[in-house]
C-alpha cells in the first residue's frame, strides 16, 4: 500500500509538472511585461511632467507680456495725451496770435 501511495505521487507529480512549467513561463512573462510596462509608464510619466512645467513657464511668459502690453499701452495713452495738450496750446496760439508763456 505504501508502494502504490508512493507511485500514485510520483506519477501525480510527472503529470502536473508539464503544466507547472508552462505556468512559470507564463508568470516570467507577465513579470517581463510589468516591469516593460513600469518603465513605459515612468517615462510617460517624466513627459507628463516635462509637458506640465513647459506649460506653467509659458503661463508665466504669457503674463509678463501681458504686463509689458499694459505698460506699453498706458505710456501710449500719457504720450498721446500729452502731444493732445501741446497742439491744443501751438492751435490756441495760431488762432489768438499770442505768445506761449513759459509754464505753457
């Protein structure tokens, strides 16, 4: 009896070590694609946040133009209004004939 318990597990053991194997192989290979698919993902990852920091730059850029722009066109408006004043006073001039005093 102990024989035939003893042939029944080496026999039961032969059988199920083909698919043992097979199994091994399967997880090895679903092992190599994780850490594939790890790797993808960092470098998805490294590109998200190179794509993330290009963006918050050009948001800072667009801001400072912007703050160009509005200073650019406030000297625009003082210089326009500026030259407004001083050929309302050269018109005021031709059109009196007088002199131009010196706070004018």
């Amino acid at each position: 009896m102990p024989l035939t318990l003893l042939i029944g597990f080496f026999t039961g053991f032969l059988v199920r070590q083909p698919k043992i194997n097979k199994l091994k192989k399967q997880i090895e290979t679903l092992q190599k694609q994780l850490s594939s698919l790890q790797d993808k993902m960092l470098g998805y990852q490294t590109l998200v946040d190179n794509l993330l920091l290009q963006y918050k730059g050009l948001k800072v850029m667009q801001l400072k133009k912007k703050a160009e722009m509005k200073g650019m066109l406030e000297e625009n408006f003082v210089l326009q209004y500026g030259m407004k004043a001083y050929l309302n006073l050269l018109l005021n001039r031709v059109k009196n004939n007088k002199k131009l005093d010196e706070e004018e």
